[in-house]
C-alpha cells in the first residue's frame, strides 16, 4: 500500500528574476546599473535576443516559467523552496562598494505566485544589492504576497529565525537560511541585535554547530522534516571543500538535520545522499538573465534542474529523488534535448561519483536514483 503521508518537496536554486528579465515583464524597474559591464538592464535583454532571438515583451508572469510549470502540475509538489536571487524594490539606494545590483519591481512578484512558491531563502549575497530600503521594501512584499522566507530580517533574531510550513495531514517542514562570505556576501551585510541584513554563517565551527542545534531542538518535534538553505562557495567549478563536506555531515549528525539545500553555483554541484538524508551541495541557477554574456561556457550553466525529493517525515529519510533537465532560453525555462540531459547525467554523475552516487536518465529525460 502505497503511504500518503510521505512529503514532496521541490527545490530549485537561485532564482533571478531581477535585471533583464525584470525589464521584459510587466512592471519593469528603472533600467539604470552601475556595473563596469552594463548601463542598463535593457543590455542584457539584447544579448538574449542576439543568441537566441527575440523575446516579445512585456511577456506574463507564466511564461519565464515556461515548460516548468507543467512539470510543476504533473508531481504537485507539498512544497515549492527557491533560493531567491534578487532584491524585489523599487529602491535607488544601490551599495555602492559592490559590482553588480539585482532588483525586480515589487508589482512582478505575482511571478512567484504564479509558480506557487512557498519558500524564499534570502540570505544571499543580492538580497541588500538596493540598501537597506530595498531589503525592508523586499521582506515587506514577500509578506503581502504570503510568501515564506528566511535568512534576512530587520534585526539579527528575525534573520535567524526559520520559516514554518504546515503540510495538512503529513507534518510540518521547517527551514533554516544561512549564507556565508564565500558566496559573495559583504560583512557588512550582516544582520545585528540593533541592524537590518541576512543571516550570516561566520564560520563553520562547533559554536555554529552548537548553535543550530539548540535553534533545531527547540522547535523540532515528532513528523518535523528540517531543512537547512545555505548560501554557499564560489560561481563556478565542481570541487566541493571538505570543510563543507564536513559541517554537512555535522548538521545531519549533530544538529538533527534533515536535507541540506545548498546554492550559490552558477550551475549544479555534487549530491551526495548521506545515512538516508539528502545533501545538494549546489543546487545550481534555475532562472537569470545571463544569455549572451561569455565566459564558462564549458559549465553550461543555460542547463538546470529542477528537483523533487520524496521525504519520510518520521525518519527524514529520503524516499525518492527525481530531477527534470531545463534549459533557459529566452529569459524561458524549456524542456530540453535528449543530448544535453545526457550531457547533465554525465556531469553531474563525475561530480557526485565520490559520493557513490549515481543517476539514470529515464526515456522520459527525467534523471533518478537506480
């Protein structure tokens, strides 16, 4: 008999829906960027239109979706978790000791409506691209949507605390954000006693460790699955450091953790399914703007997962893992060819391989465990 109080969850990485993509949508910000490579916004809609052609804006909040969506309606996931990607502001208050700003009109976020986020980790390094303001104005949009998140807050104790999800009849999940330097979050971003900013992890320590677990056992009851969000490592490149591999283990080991959600990577890293429980070391972009700009080709971070983790809520096991292959084109999530699913199957099966795991593509171009 098959059980019906397993939880489904589906989790992408980062998703940035600021910049050109926001320029395409409805509601597009002032296009103005103080970055060395690009003026304007509109910049980046023109190098996705020179690659892959034309994008008719202002296009509806369904199509930056695309293909997703459909795969979305056919699992019906219990929850939906991104890592997002992007200040929602209408903010001018740009930092200005940093390179690149990332920032989507507050009247786009019916975008994340219209794929039903539950979730939003926001202890990442864009979420104070736009100041202090921009981060008040984000938090305050995410709360009259009835969006969740986690990792930012207008102190250190609202950064620091978790979000709560009831799932009617099977439990409840409960996740942790955390972001560290190494991703390119500013010190200075760092939420205080008395001080707005994100949720930053200093270092991974037995303190840290110490102190995710008392946060974890004050809450964590019977059918409690917890998630720990982390931004974490650098853009690009397949080598997981073992100080990671290492507090991964210990959140699971120690701090009663029960999948580790990490992100950062332009494209997906490593997964390792450690004493049942899952570990996405780098859940990879799922959504960005980044069509037409060169460099790191070889990483083919236009490919992107979306993944879909069947957790036992009595044991925080993982059941069952599934990945469905997309491909961003045209500020578009498709469906994509039988050749580059097998060219992410590979990759990601040499990354994973000291792990000892392995996936199978499916005729279907979904990507499992065996």
């Amino acid at each position: 008999m098959e059980r019906r109080d397993l939880i489904t969850l589906f989790m992408a990485g980062d998703v940035m829906t600021g910049r050109g993509i926001d320029q395409v949508l409805s509601y597009s910000s002032d296009p103005r960027l103080y970055e060395p490579y690009m003026k304007s916004a509109t910049g980046y809609v023109e190098l996705a239109e020179e690659l892959n052609g034309p994008i008719e804006g202002p296009v509806s909040c369904s199509y930056i979706w695309g293909d997703a969506l459909g795969v979305l309606d056919q699992i019906l996931p219990d929850l939906r978790i991104i890592n997002l990607e992007t200040s929602v502001t209408t903010s001018d208050d740009y930092w200005k000791t940093k390179g690149i700003h990332y920032r989507m009109h507050p009247a786009n976020v019916s975008c994340l409506k219209e794929a039903r986020i539950d979730y939003c980790s926001l202890a990442n390094n864009h979420t104070l691209d736009w100041g202090f303001a921009g981060l008040a104005e984000t938090i305050a949009t995410l709360n009259k949507a009835d969006i969740k998140f986690a990792g930012a807050g207008k102190n250190l104790q609202e950064a620091g605390a978790p979000a709560i999800m009831d799932v009617a009849g099977k439990g409840r999940v409960i996740v942790f954000s955390y972001g560290l330097e190494t991703s390119g979050i500013l010190p200075d971003w760092s939420a205080t006693e008395n001080r707005a900013g994100v949720n930053l992890l200093n270092e991974l320590s037995d303190k840290s460790i110490r102190e995710i677990q008392v946060k974890v056992e004050e809450l964590k009851k019977s059918r409690d699955i917890v998630v720990m969000s982390l931004h974490w490592g650098s853009n690009w490149g397949h080598e997981i450091p073992e100080a990671y591999i290492k507090f991964a283990h210990r959140l699971i080991n120690e701090a009663h953790v029960d999948l580790v959600h990490g992100h950062s990577a332009h494209h997906a890293r490593a997964i390792e399914i450690y004493k049942g429980k899952l570990v996405l070391y780098g859940a990879g972009d799922f959504l960005n703007d980044y069509e037409g700009i060169g460099g790191y080709e070889e990483f083919r971070s236009d490919l992107v997962l979306m993944y879909f983790a069947v957790i036992d809520p009595l044991t925080g096991e993982l059941v069952q893992l599934g990945m469905t292959p997309m491909q961003i084109k045209r500020f578009r999530l498709n469906h994509t060819s039988r050749e580059n699913a097998l060219w992410i199957r590979d990759t990601l099966n040499k990354a994973s391989e000291r792990f000892g795991t392995r996936f199978e593509l499916d005729e279907d171009n979904t990507l499992a465990l065996p």
